[in-house]
C-alpha cells in the first residue's frame, strides 16, 4: 500500500452509498468485496445508531496529519522553485528592476512563490472535496438510513465500485 505523493493518505477515493435499509447496504457491501475483489477493510458499513461513524468515515487520522505535513513541504518546495524559474526567466528577459537588483528580485519572488505554494498544500490539507461525501453519510444517519463507505485505492476501482453500488440501488456520494 502506497500512499498519495500530496495527500500522504492510502485512500483518496471515498464513495458514500445510501441506502433504505441496512440488509440492502450489507447486501451491497458484500456485493462489492466480491465483485471487485476489495479487502474487507476498504467497505465498511454504517447503520444510524453506529458509534464509530466518524472513524469510519475517516479511518486515516494519521493519514491527515501526513496530508497536512506532506502537501504543504511539497507544494511549498513546488512553489519555490516555481519562482526561481520565474526569476530566472525575467532575468533572461532582462526586466529591467530583476537585472538592477537581481538578489532582491530572486528572494521576493521565490518568497511569494513559495508562500503561494504553502497556500495551495492548505488548501489540499483541508481536503474540500471529503466535505460531499461526510456531509451524505452524516445526512443518511440523521435520516435513519444506512451508508456503504469504500475507501478505494485508485479512481479507476472507485469508478467500479460506484457502477456497482449505483446498480444495487445506492445514492452515490464520493470525493474527486
């Protein structure tokens, strides 16, 4: 098991299944483990009264720590060197405040350019696209209804396991 480059997280692709009732989602749920030949612990199922729904949700809480240590170090260093290829071009272009005072313009922009890098990996770090997926399996608990999650391990066994779950009769919910 790999983790992400950015993210340092195993699973990025979550799906949220909802469905009526929790004989469907186990149904399902087996269902996938089977068909798709997914590890056991990458489906799990929560029913409304589940006191471990958070957990579930997100069983990689070391994994977010990783995610928010890992993005912001490499888009950080991504940035930086963004602005050194920034300066380096308008030193060949010879833009006349960078060739007059070539250490400044070099540390201000690989600065703000590095800055901008830290800004983007907090942005990953904050994971917007998880916010869909938790918001429907919490939405499903508060209905009485019950979740099939799959922590997928590629987009391509996430596309899967959707079609599947779509097919089984599931309101399928996932991250990008």
């Amino acid at each position: 098991m790999s983790n992400h480059p950015l993210t340092g997280e195993v699973s990025n692709s979550k799906l949220a299944a909802v469905f009526d009732t929790a004989a469907a989602a186990r149904e399902a749920a087996a269902g996938l483990v089977q068909a798709l030949a997914l590890h056991p612990t990458q489906v799990k199922v929560v029913t409304p009264d589940e006191p471990d729904a958070a957990i579930k949700l997100e069983p990689e809480g070391r994994g977010i720590w990783r995610t928010i240590v890992v993005a912001h170090i490499r888009m950080g260093l991504f940035g930086a060197a963004a602005g050194a290829i920034a300066f380096a071009i308008m030193m060949w272009i010879a833009v006349p405040f960078v060739v007059q005072s070539p250490v400044t313009a070099a540390l201000v922009t690989i600065a703000f350019c590095g800055v901008g890098g830290l800004m983007l990996g907090g942005l990953i770090a904050m994971r917007p696209d998880h916010d869909r997926y938790v918001d429907a399996a919490r939405s499903a608990i508060d209905a009485h209804r019950t979740t099939v999650l799959v922590h997928a391990r590629s987009k391509d066994e996430q596309q899967r396991a959707r079609k599947l779950l779509v097919a089984r009769g599931g309101e399928v919910t996932g991250t990008l």
